[in-house]
C-alpha cells in the first residue's frame, strides 16, 4: 500500500535549506500531512509558520522519527551519520542534502530529471548531489545522451551561501566594513571574502584537488553511470549571497554545433538557456535566485578542441542545488509507489 500523504521531518529547518525548503512546500503545495521540524538543541522551542501554521522546532534526538514516513536531513555529514540510519529503523525513508553518504554503495545518488530510476534501488537513504554537481550534470545529460561526452573541465563561481547562513552574514559585516575602512577579521573563511574570491571550498587532498573538487569529479560519475569519464574541476568562493555560476568545457566524441546543443538543452525539463550575448543577456547569479531552472548561456565551440563546446551555467544552489531537488525526490517516490 503506497501513501500519497506523508509524514515528514525536516531535520536543520533553520538553516539555509530548511528555510527555502519550507517555503517550497507551499509552493508545490506539497502533500505533507504531518510536519516535524527538527534542528539542533540552540535552535529548540524556535516558532516557524509552515503552510500557515505555527510550529514549534524540536531538538533531533533519536525518537524524533517514530511515525515518520520521509526524513529529510539537511545538516552536517556528522548529523546524517548519526540519524539516518536511525530514521530508517524506523522505517522512514531518508532524504539526505550531506555528503555523507553521496559515494555509498546502495545508496541512489540522484537528480529527478536525470536518474529518477535509480530511486528504485534505494534500501532506506537516498542522498542529494552537491549542489554544484547537480547544476552541471542537468546540464551534462541530455548532450551526453546525444553525443557521448569524454572530457569535462570546470570552472565554478559559488555563493557563500552554500556555505550557511553564518557566511551570508560575514559576507554582509565585512562588505561594510570595507566600505567603511574597518578591520577585518575573517571567521568563517580563512581569508576575507568581501571584495575576493577564494580558490578554496573544502579542504585540500593529496591530489592537489579541494574535497569539493573531488565531489564534482565523483559524484558525476556515479549520476551519469560513467565511471571512466574524465573530469577536472576549480571551485572558487566569490562574494555572491545566492547563485552558484559554473564555466563548463567539454569535449565529446563527434562534433556538436552550438544551435543543436540549444536545442537539446531547451527540451530538457528544468533548463532554461538565456543565450543572446549580442544584448548582455545570459545567465547571472542575481537572475537566477529564487529561480528552481538551470539558466545555461555564452554556448559556443571550443576553440582549442574539435568536437568541443564551453557554456556557462548558473543556478539558485539553496532551490534546485538542494531543496529543490530534495523535494523532486520525495515527489518522485510517492508517485512511484515506493512510500508505504
């Protein structure tokens, strides 16, 4: 027996991506008919309206997930590895935004429009792509699916939201106070980010490569079922609040013309191409925000490559590069039948 509506728990609906995935629930009038917010203990007795109603935040503990139908955990790896698993003892399917299970043999790593089948063989936890992952793989699928991509290199712009809320903040103090030729002290990032941009999210591996980076390069490979792909990524923090920009080369195995690469792109559910460079209209963090598309733009033929194109990609990371897509999921396996 399948269950059209559920009961949900929202675990960290005070952070960034809770707050947006709140809102979504009014906007996509989401089937829910219990709501359980959830964060940790400083966030406990917090009054957020939901659909209209007042409900009050409760501390995530490990009895929070009784009766619960769909767990959403949008917090640090360590809060998933601590309450997933017990969400799914309790027999709820779990919705995770960390990294903590993305690589996990068994666990769908998945963006509805582009493997929505692989929630078939989810055994309890499904996880959620990094949000710059997701934005490129939208973008990815429908041209690997008509040329067969081989190389991809990435350059990413990413909002200090994707980072949370305290990095919203900094980035406001330390805009004023540059402007007002205050001291700087950096908290949240090692350097200042006001009026900078960092090469660096995520700690440095051997490889030379950021953790983020590596994420790119992984995660895409397990999307697209192609684990050979080859795959080089950059990510830079710039001072953007919302809206992660991507600059993407790549080269596939025949030549593909830019008009018939906009085409495919325009038939793909979820991405919209601005792509009038002649009129300065092309994708900007500043459009997308508060957008659920993935705005592509400037695509071209790569001059250093034969069967090459670059694009430029940007998108809301706090709506499709996370709540969004949570909620795509949860939407997906109701109508699969797979909520019992």
């Amino acid at each position: 027996m399948t269950k059209s509506n559920v009961n949900i728990a929202i675990v960290g609906a005070t952070g960034a991506v809770g707050k947006v995935f709140i809102d979504l629930m009014k906007e996509r009038k989401f089937p829910a008919q219990e709501i359980r917010l959830l964060a940790s203990k400083r966030s406990e007795g917090k009054v957020i309206s939901v659909n209209g109603q007042d409900l009050t935040v409760s501390e995530t503990t490990a009895d929070s997930f009784k009766n619960i139908d769909i767990a959403f955990i949008s917090a640090s790896a360590d809060v998933s590895r601590e309450f997933a698993p017990i969400a799914v003892q309790n027999g709820a399917i779990v919705v995770d935004d960390s990294s903590a299970f993305r690589l996990t043999n068994g666990v769908p790593l998945v963006i509805p429009e582009v493997n929505a089948n692989d929630l078939l063989s989810h055994e309890g936890i499904t996880a959620i792509p990094n949000c710059s992952t997701i934005q490129m793989a939208m973008v990815l699928k429908p041209l690997h699916d008509v040329n067969p991509i081989k190389r991809i290199i990435v350059d990413t712009y990413q909002a200090v939201s994707g980072t949370g809320i305290a990095a919203i903040t900094e980035l406001h103090e330390q805009s004023r106070d540059f402007i007002n030729s205050e001291t700087i002290s950096p908290e949240i990032y090692p350097h200042q980010i006001a009026f900078n941009l960092l090469p660096h999210i995520e700690p440095f591996l051997n490889t030379g490569y950021t953790n983020e980076e590596n994420k790119m390069i992984e995660e895409t490979r397990k999307i697209l079922h192609a684990p050979d792909m080859l795959i080089s990524a950059t990510c830079v923090r710039v001072p953007v609040f919302y809206g992660h920009s991507e600059a993407i080369h790549i080269e596939f195995e025949n030549p593909f013309l830019p008009d018939d690469a906009r085409k495919v792109l325009n038939d793909f559910p979820g991405i919209s191409v601005i792509d009038n460079p002649q009129n300065n209209e092309y994708p900007m963090p500043l459009n997308s925000a508060n957008n659920n598309d993935v705005f592509v733009g400037r695509i071209r033929k790569d001059l250093s490559c034969d069967n090459g194109l670059a694009l430029w990609v940007v998108s809301d990371n706090l709506r499709k590069g996370a709540a969004l897509n949570a909620m795509q999921i949860a939407e997906h396996m109701i109508k699969m039948g797979l909520i019992e």
